[in-house]
C-alpha cells in the first residue's frame, strides 16, 4: 500500500482533521501564554495573601487614567472584530484600514502606559518602592512588551492585506493576529482588575 493511499491529499497548511495548522499553531502558542500569565498573576495573589498589609492602589496608580486605556484596548478588539469580518466580505482596503486603526489604538495604549509609568516615578513609586511596585511594572511591563508584538504584527498583516498578497483562502492568518490581539486585551482587563480595583 502506497503513502498516498494511506494518507489522502489535503490542501496545503491544512491536517487530515480539516484544521489548519497555522490557527492551531496560535492556539498551541496562546494556549502556553496562558500558562505563563496564569503563573505570573497566581504568584501575585499568592504574595499579596500572604502579605500582613498590602499598599491601597488608588495610592500610588492613576487608576481613572488606566480605566482609559482600558477602554482604548477594548475598543481596538472592536476594530479588529470588524477587520477580520471585512477581509472575509473580500473587502481588502476596509479591512486594511481597520487593521491600521486597531495597531493605532494598540499605540495609544503603549503612549499611556509609557505616560503612566513617567507619572508614578516622578510621584517616586518606582520598581522597589515596595511590593506592589515590583508586582505591578513587571505584570504590566510583560504585557506592554505582548502589545508591542501585537502592533507589529498588526502592521505587517495589514501590508499583505493592503498588497492583495493575503487572500481570503488566508484568512487563518489574519485571524491568527486577532486572536492574539483579544487575548492580549483580555489579560489587560485581568490586570487592570486585580491590580488597580481589587
């Protein structure tokens, strides 16, 4: 019996299971992202129960300037929800467009978080002022560096969009991004919730 008789023809990128291994790559990837984020945000729960006080966040964070960005992150999921609609409408300049719009949000949140980390050294809450300073540049630092990988990504898959490289029989690739993106704005909202209103 021959190869190919034993394992039929699929279309190239796709497994014999009809899933095609660029999204379960993302899925395999994201899958160990959740892992590490999981460990970094349960050492955080674990240090601040186990600590005898723990510092008020309204205290040393700009908490209404965070909510802002959060809704900034929230709001490029939106674009990047429409994005993806639009590349399988056919319609490649609208999706490129959008594409640009949610790596411009995504860069306003980077300007933010950059804005916020001036404000709170200036106000002298820096890295080793205390446990809630080591705690809090580091989950958000981490998340700022995934956000920044999202960006460009964001820009290099709009180029191939814009280009008409990037068909609709690819559309695993531009929905591979997105993926990425909501699940770096649904560890935001996590962060921004157990560090700033918890």
């Amino acid at each position: 019996m021959t190869q190919s008789s034993t394992y039929p023809a699929t279309p190239h990128g796709v497994l014999n299971t009809g899933v095609n291994t660029g999204k379960l790559g993302m899925w395999v990837f994201l899958a160990s992202e959740i892992m590490f984020f999981t460990a970094l945000i349960g050492s955080y729960i674990v240090l601040r129960l186990g600590a005898d006080s723990w510092p008020v966040p309204g205290d040393y964070l700009a908490v209404p300037v965070l909510a802002v960005n959060t809704f900034v992150l929230i709001t490029s999921s939106v674009t990047m929800v429409k994005a993806v609609q639009a590349f399988d409408a056919g319609d490649n300049d609208r999706s490129a467009r959008l594409l640009l719009l949610t790596a411009l949000l995504g860069c306003v949140f980077l300007t933010i978080k950059l804005w916020d980390y001036n404000h709170m050294i200036h106000n002298e809450f820096k890295i080793n002022t205390n446990l809630l300073g080591s705690i809090y540049y580091f989950l958000t630092g981490f998340h700022g560096l995934h956000v920044l990988g999202g960006v460009i990504s964001l820009l290099v898959i709009r180029s191939g969009v814009k280009s008409g490289k990037l068909l609709g029989g690819q559309h695993f690739r531009v929905e591979g991004v997105g993926l990425y993106w909501h699940f770096v704005d649904l560890i935001w909202i996590v962060l921004f919730a157990i560090l700033c209103l918890v």
